[in-house]
C-alpha cells in the first residue's frame, strides 16, 4: 500500500487556455487521482503545481486530502516536493517529447530545446521525472495524458500503469475521451497502481545528460557552469547523480530563457 503519494500535474492543454474552466477541468483531473489514492490506502498525499507559472491549480478547487506545492521558482521544478520516504509517483496530464506528433510535444521548453538524452537514449519530461524520481527509490506507479505520452512511457518503463485520455490527431489537435470517462479512468487506474508495490526502475550511476539546444549561444554560455561541456555548437551534457542533475538542468533553463525570452513550458 502506498501511505505516501506524490501527483505531479502537467496539463499542458488545459493549463495553457488560460480560463476558468480549463483551470476547473485541470483540477477535476488531479482530484480523481487523488480520489484514487485514497482508496488506495494513502494518508498523505502532494499536489505539484507543475506547468508554467505553476499557479494554475486553484486551491480551493483541490480534494481535501491533499496539500499543494504552488508557484516558482522550485529548486527541483516538477520534482519539488517529492522525498525519499513517498511510496509512489503520479503523472498527471503528461504530452510526449519533443519531435513526436503528440498533443502539445514539448520538452520543458517550447522551442528552445530540440532534443535531450539520459544515457544516449532519447528522453523527455516524462523519462527524465521518472529517473530522478527512481534515483530517489520511489516508482512512478501512474501516468496519464494522450496515447503518445503512454506510449513514451512504456517505452521508459513498461512497469507503469497508463492511462490515455485523448488521442492525438497532430500536435494541436486531438479525440477527447468524454470526461467522466476519463476521470473514471484515472481514478481506477491510481487505485490499483498505488496498492501493488513497485522497484523503480533508474539510471546508471553516474547518469550522462545531454541537451540539444537551438541556440549555439545558449550552449556557449552553459559551458561557464562547471562540469558542462560541449558535443558539438548547440549540444552541452554533464555527468552526475540524478536527481542532482535534474536540479542543475532547472540552472541550465533559466539560462536558456533569460537569453532567448522564451521560459520554461514544463
């Protein structure tokens, strides 16, 4: 049983309209899975606010049996707020990387990165959360978004329930499962997942890190931070422990936005 739950919101679509509603509809969908986690058995349950500004959850809008991490800046971003002693992680709202044809395909940044690997293999938000957090001893038990992000999550680690609540058409158009449906389906799915205990699955020790990034300037200028160093004019990488170089790349974007206007999705 899973006592300690960390849910960690996404939401790239509904965040991103900016309205009420979609605010609303955002916190219906963590709501269910918390809803899940409680059935499961769990007593203490942490909402991340994290995509954009992460103030998009309204906290009188959230279930009762959790407490909210909300705004920036957060020293792990979407990881912040998860410790050592939780039992599981939750991925709400989650889209595929960048390059893919899924709902909003990013990685953390919009336009700014084109590509990242762990390892040499070619990881998103979804790989590189699901990393740190193993390095840390808790599973991602749950992920939930369209049926690309599931797909990319079963390709990282196949142990992890999914739950795909749209289907893509293109990058910014897709079929939506009927809410009810699909908050039925997150609720059911965080239930089970929590129970049966998991091994998270993680990184070689020390992990490589390595960003492609659009700008050659934002590469150079990475290269000051010790421990960077340069593939080619636009790809930087780093060797280190997750998730201390989940936190480090938090440094490298904020970089990358102050020298190019364009901040953080996540």
């Amino acid at each position: 049983m899973a006592d300690i739950v960390h849910v960690i919101t996404a939401l790239e679509d509904l965040a991103q309209c900016g309205s009420e509603s979609g605010r609303q509809m955002m916190a219906e969908d963590v709501n269910a899975a918390v809803r899940g986690a409680v059935a499961a058995g769990a007593t203490h349950i942490t909402v991340n606010d994290a995509h954009g500004p992460m103030r998009n959850l309204l906290p009188e809008a959230l279930h009762p049996a959790a407490r909210l991490i909300r705004g920036k800046p957060k020293n792990m971003g979407m990881l912040d707020g998860l410790a050592a002693d939780h039992d599981a992680v939750i991925c709400v709202g989650y889209h595929s990387r960048a390059g893919t044809l899924g709902v909003l395909s990013h990685s953390f940044m919009g336009h700014e990165i084109e590509d990242m690997w762990l390892d040499g293999w070619p990881v998103g938000e979804i790989g590189l959360a699901q990393a740190a957090a193993g390095a840390l001893g808790v599973p991602v038990a749950v992920l939930t978004g369209d049926d690309r992000a599931c797909e990319e999550m079963t390709e990282w680690d196949a142990s992890v329930t999914t739950v795909a609540v749209k289907y893509a058409r293109d990058r910014f158009a897709a079929e939506l499962r009927p809410a009810v449906e699909a908050r039925t389906a997150i609720e059911k799915a965080v239930a089970s997942g929590c129970v049966a205990p998991r091994v998270p699955s993680t990184a070689s020790e020390p992990a490589t890190f390595t960003v492609r990034w659009q700008s050659a300037s934002v590469a150079s200028a990475l290269q000051g931070i010790p421990g960077v160093t340069a593939t080619d004019f636009r790809t930087v990488g780093a060797q280190g422990a997750l998730p201390s170089l989940y936190r480090q790349f938090g440094v490298w974007m904020r970089v990358a936005a102050s020298m190019t206007n364009q901040p953080p999705y996540c």
